[in-house]
C-alpha cells in the first residue's frame, strides 16, 4: 500500500535564478568554465589547462611589487592628436572613448617599488587601450622608466602586450622604437640589466625594438610574438607555416627566447635572476 502520491510530475519554483554574468569564464583553449573567483586567485591562469588570460598593468602590479606597492611615474604625460587624424572616427574622440572605457589614459604604464626586496622599475603595456599600441606617450612614458632605471641603478623590467604602432600617429608611432633602443643602448652602457617580459600578444615594432633587446629575455607560455602577423606572412610566402610558428615555445626553440616562464612563477624567477645580477655586482650604485 502506497501513503505517498506525487502530484505533479516536476517540481517548480516560485522564481527563477538568474546566474550573475560573468561568474563562470569558458576557457578558450578547452571550452571548458571556470569560477571567476578561482581564476582571479590564480592570477588568471587555468590551473587545469594552463591557459593564461590576458591581464593589464594593474593586475601584474598588484603581484609583481611587493604588497602590491609601487609609486607610478610619468602618469602625467597625455596623448593628444598632433596630426589631427581621421578614420572612421576621429583619433580624439578615439582617445576619449578608450580612456573612458579602460580607465587608463594610454597604453602604457610605469611604476617604481621593490620586488623580492630588489628596487625594480617595471613599465607595464595594457592590451586594453586601443590594443596596446605604440603610440608617443607609450615611448616617451616607457623613456622616463629607462632613465629612471639609468639613473637610480635600478633594474628594469618592461612588460609587453601590443599589436604594434598606433596608426593613428603614422611616423610618430614609428619614431618610439628608435627612441626606445637608443635609450636602452644607454641603460646597457650603464650596466643597468634589462628584463623583458612578453605576453599575448607581443607583435609589430614593439617586438621589432624594446622587446626583443632584454639582457633576458622571457615570455608567458603560448604567447603571440612576431613582427608580422602569420596570416600576412603566409600570403606573402605562399607557404604554410611550421606548427606553433611565432608561439613563445617555437621561438624558444630557436633561440630568440631565454625563457617561458608561467606567470604564477614569474615573480619567483624574476626575483631569482635580480638576486644572481646583484650578487655579481651588475646594477648596483
């Protein structure tokens, strides 16, 4: 005998839950989700896949500078439109947009505190503004971090993640990257050691100057680095590429790389090499 009888054949709620947009990120690599939260404490790196996300400067900041504190510099110094250009969309109204949208004022900033108790000073490209293009104050901002390095004795470390020159400034965009390897050239002169650390992706005259002139040279595992991109590469060879061409494990392969460094390694490895430059004397007053 049965005292229980179901009523309904599915159970209802009163009230829909929404799920909060933006709580589970799909990995692009597996198409597999992650919790936001999980992926935040891990720096944004799948620690399934070892897919690493794209972050911008005040992500790697806030883990690279011990507690997370630095002193920015150069901050002060503006974009605006010499040439006064025009595409679909006036260069101004461009920089307007971008500023608002990503809180930053241009693709580039520099910060100067300690790492592993070393002084560094690390200047940091954002993706995020106008996709990290090489524009004037990119290098002139990126210019006061190689002097201040010169000048205090301090390493340097310049994080990059660009598309290559701003369009929009046409030859002053391409200016930077004379600019930028002359003062490196000085840095070098000084026995100032250099750190350069690529991300995804690291692309056009950013790698075809300051990125690729590191006294090391590291990248983030499956990071983007070239001058031309491959689909441009490929229609003009009129050739396939080799599997992975232009990936930081291809490039390390053929010796343009050092190392490819996880980047919740990367502030224990590049501490480590701060510590082997200082105890051989490279870098101090």
């Amino acid at each position: 005998m049965s005292w229980f009888k179901r009523k309904d054949t599915n159970i209802q709620t009163d009230k829909k839950k929404d799920m909060p947009e933006g709580v589970w990120i799909k990995v692009p690599e597996t198409g597999d989700t992650i919790h936001r939260r999980e992926l935040e404490e891990n720096i944004w790196v799948d620690p399934i896949s070892g897919y690493h996300f794209r972050i911008g400067s005040s992500e790697y900041f806030s883990f690279l500078f011990d507690d997370g504190k630095f002193e920015e510099i150069a901050n002060d110094i503006m974009p605006v439109d010499p040439l006064e250009f025009v595409d679909r969309k006036k260069y101004s109204d461009r920089l307007k947009e971008s500023q608002n949208k990503s809180g930053l004022s241009d693709a580039a900033r520099v910060g100067v505190g300690k790492m592993g108790g070393h002084d560094v000073v690390i200047a940091c490209m954002d993706f995020g503004f106008i996709g990290g293009s090489m524009g004037s104050v990119v290098g002139e901002r990126l210019g006061v971090a190689i002097d201040h390095a010169r000048e205090k004795k301090f390493p340097l470390i310049i994080i990059s993640q660009s598309g290559g020159a701003r369009m929009m400034e046409s030859v002053l965009s391409l200016m930077q990257m004379a600019k930028t390897s002359a003062k490196l050239a000085q840095l070098d002169k000084a026995k100032v050691p250099y750190i350069s650390v690529m991300t995804n992706p690291t692309t056009g005259g950013v790698t075809a100057s300051y990125a690729m002139l590191g006294d090391f040279n590291i990248a983030e595992p499956g990071s983007l680095i070239g001058f031309a991109g491959p689909r441009v590469i490929r229609q003009t060879i009129g050739r396939d590429l080799p599997e992975g061409f232009q990936t930081a494990e291809y490039l390390v392969d053929h010796g343009f790389l050092d190392f490819i460094v996880p980047r919740t390694k990367m502030k224990i490895k590049l501490t480590r090499l701060l510590k082997i430059l200082s105890s051989n004397g490279i870098g101090k007053k």
